[in-house]
C-alpha cells in the first residue's frame, strides 16, 4: 500500500499542541473528529516499548467535548446513551456507548458529569454535536450545546504518577481511576482525569485556555527529563493488546452494543428514558449472532486500510478483521474482528489472505493482555 500525504487545511483542523508535536517529530497523523491526530514518532513499535516502560505525553486535542448545559441536560445526555445515568455523580466519568432508535451505535464517548446541569461527552470519531442538537429541538428541551474550546493532552505510561506528581503535588497520586478534580500548576487550574487510552496508567489533562496548556506542554517535557519522557499518541499495538475499540475502525453505526461486547454498559432493568430501548430488548431477547473477539495470525505485517474476510477450510466466512497490527509481545499479528456465531469459540482455526497469500490464524478472547 502507497502512502501520500495528507493537506492541512481549516477544515482539517490543527490543535494548540501541533506546533509542539511536530517539533517533537511526528510521523504521521490520522484525521479524527476533523482534527489532526498523531499516530506515530518513531516507529509504531519503538514508540509502543516506550510507552510500556516510562511516560509519554500525547496531544490528544481530536478527542473533542461536547458541553451540554441547562434545565434538560441530564434528561437529553440519559436519552442518548444505554448506559444507567440516574445515580451518576459530579466528579466522575463515565464510558457510556450512544446509541440510535435502531440501537445501533453512533459513539462511544467519556461521559464527564460537571455539575448536575453541565456535562462533557468526550467524544470518539463521529459528529455528536449534530446527533444532541437534533433531538434538543424536536424534544424542545431547555439546553445549550457547544464544542468548546478544550484540548486534551494525555500523560500516559508507568512512570506517569512520579511526572504529575512532580508538577501538581503529591496528592494527585489519590485521584482514582475515572475520576476528575482541579489541580493548580504555577497559577492556573487545570481538570484533571485519572484515564486514557492505554492500560500503562495515566491521566487526562482537559486543557480549558490554549496558552496555559501550551506552557503545561513545555513543563511536562521539562520535569520529565528524568523519567525518560517523550512525545507519544494513542498507540495501535497496545490499544489492540488492551482491547481498547475504536469506533468507525472496530464498530460503527452497523454495529448494537451487544455486539460490540458493551453489555456491561447496557441497562435494560432500570426505568431510564433512552432512544433504542424497545429495539435493545429486543435485540437481547433474540439473541447476536455476530461479535467482537480477537484473533492471532501467524504473520508479521498487516496494512488495515479496509476490513479483511476471515475463511474457514471450507470457504464459509467466519468473520472480519476490523483492526490489526504486530504484536513484538506475541510475535504475531493480533486484530479485533467481527466472528460470526458458529466461530465463537477460542481457538477456531481461519485463513486469511494477507497481500495475496494465505496466512493461518485463530480466534481468541478479548482482552489479550
Ligand atoms: N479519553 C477521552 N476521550 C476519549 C477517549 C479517551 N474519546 C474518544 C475515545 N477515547 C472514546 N473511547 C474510549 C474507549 C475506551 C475507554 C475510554 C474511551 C476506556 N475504557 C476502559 C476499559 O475498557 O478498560 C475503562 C472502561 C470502564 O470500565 O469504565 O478507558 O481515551 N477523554
């Protein structure tokens, strides 16, 4: 597959941290939500080993907020998503699949629970802000609903603690796993979130004033010399390792919770309000016939530019690998894949043809680490 380079242009927007990524030598971007979004520096692989080891600072800015503010916020935020918001909390964040009248999925973003009438929903790679403004009006809810001017930077990796403690205080070491508090740093306030897009541990920074995070961007790279700090992004060998979906590359508005293994996010039970809830019980009652599972081939390259058809021996189709990279951990290629029902069990043997020969490969569990 030929590579060609990608022309920034306003539509295709630049974050406050561009600049600074780019001096840092990214490699390669990804478009998401309109807006520039590092996928590599060094190497896929070599920026994966760092990651694993010591701390990296990614801009994450693509990952977009929708606010949704006023009277009828809560009720219009419950609408949109399967998941039971009724006891949610200030302070807390929340991944919560959004679904459709189908129930099919339309996002999966971080639900931020500002205050009882002001919320975040940290967006994944699809236009929400259209999806909540056309319910608002045809419901004529009290709301107000903006993209606001927040850009994220994610401190990620093992040694992200020792960095945010050096900066913030020894006390943002308490904050808890999908919590969020405001921590002060040489005069300004930042939010912070104990979350991100790996499983080596790390915090979100939701950069509210673009000066104060360009300078926090210049300090992290400053008091984390001694941690072996360096510029990074959401990594696609790790992410597959840690079964974190990506929606329009995993799942998309084809796919039902259910078969994007979001079950533990679905509440049916509860008396909540939400668009797709008749068409969800049904979905339950019937049963999938298709869902989201890993997979193991025996190879040591892959280019994902379009989903790939898995084959029994046979030549019945066993399913779609919908993302995959090298594994140096597994010393395979490893994907997320749609599996149709009759594969379902771990270690169901396919083929797949990689670059027009056929590779051997088999079916797994979710997540591989
Ligand atoms: N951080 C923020 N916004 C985001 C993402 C993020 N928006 C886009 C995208 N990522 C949304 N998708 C995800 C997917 C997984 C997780 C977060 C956002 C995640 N999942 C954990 C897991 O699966 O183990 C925890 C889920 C839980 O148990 O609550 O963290 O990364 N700000």
């Amino acid at each position: 597959m030929k590579n060609f380079p990608i022309v920034k242009s306003r539509r295709l927007r630049s974050t406050p941290y561009t600049d600074r990524v780019e001096a840092q030598g990214v490699t390669g971007y990804t478009v998401y939500n309109h807006m520039l979004l590092p996928v590599s520096f060094k190497s896929i692989e070599s920026d994966y080993e760092h990651l694993k080891k010591f701390v990296q600072v990614w801009d994450v800015a693509a990952e977009r907020q929708v606010q949704i503010s006023g009277k009828d916020s809560a009720e219009l935020v419950q609408l949109m998503t399967c998941r039971d918001l009724s006891k949610s909390q200030v302070g807390k964040c929340y991944y919560a699949p959004l679904i459709d009248d189908q129930a099919n999925l339309v996002n999966d973003p971080i639900i931020n629970k500002l205050a009882d009438d002001k919320w975040w929903l940290s967006i994944a790679d699809s236009d929400v802000i259209f999806f909540a403004k056309g319910l608002a009006a045809g419901n004529k809810f009290d709301v107000e609903i903006t993209e606001p001017n927040v850009n994220i930077l994610a401190v990620q990796g093992p040694l992200s603690d020792n960095l945010m403690a050096k900066i913030f205080g020894e006390e943002i070491r308490q904050l808890k796993f999908f919590n969020f508090k405001y921590y002060e740093f040489k005069g300004n306030k930042y939010f912070i979130a104990r979350s991100g897009w790996s499983k080596q541990s790390g915090f979100e920074i939701y950069v509210e004033e673009n000066k104060a995070g360009q300078d926090l961007f210049d300090y992290l790279f400053e008091y984390g010399k001694e941690f072996n700090v360096k510029a990074g992004c959401p990594n696609l060998i790790e992410r597959i390792e840690s079964a974190l979906l990506s929606y329009g590359n995993d799942f998309d508005n084809r796919d039902n919770p259910f078969e994007a293994n979001f079950d533990k996010f679905v509440n049916l039970e509860s008396n909540v309000n939400f668009l797709g809830k008749e068409k969800l019980k049904k979905i339950k009652q019937n049963g999938i016939k298709r869902k989201l599972m890993g997979v193991k081939i025996d190879h040591n390259k892959i280019d994902m530019y379009c989903e790939k058809t898995l084959y029994d021996d046979d030549n019945n189709v066993v399913g779609q690998v919908r993302s995959a990279a090298y594994s140096p951990t597994f010393k395979k290629v490893i994907g997320i894949a749609m599996i149709n029902k009759p594969y379902w069990d771990a270690k169901h043997q396919f083929k797949i043809d990689i670059n027009e020969k056929i590779f051997l490969g088999t079916v797994c569990d979710l997540p591989f680490i």
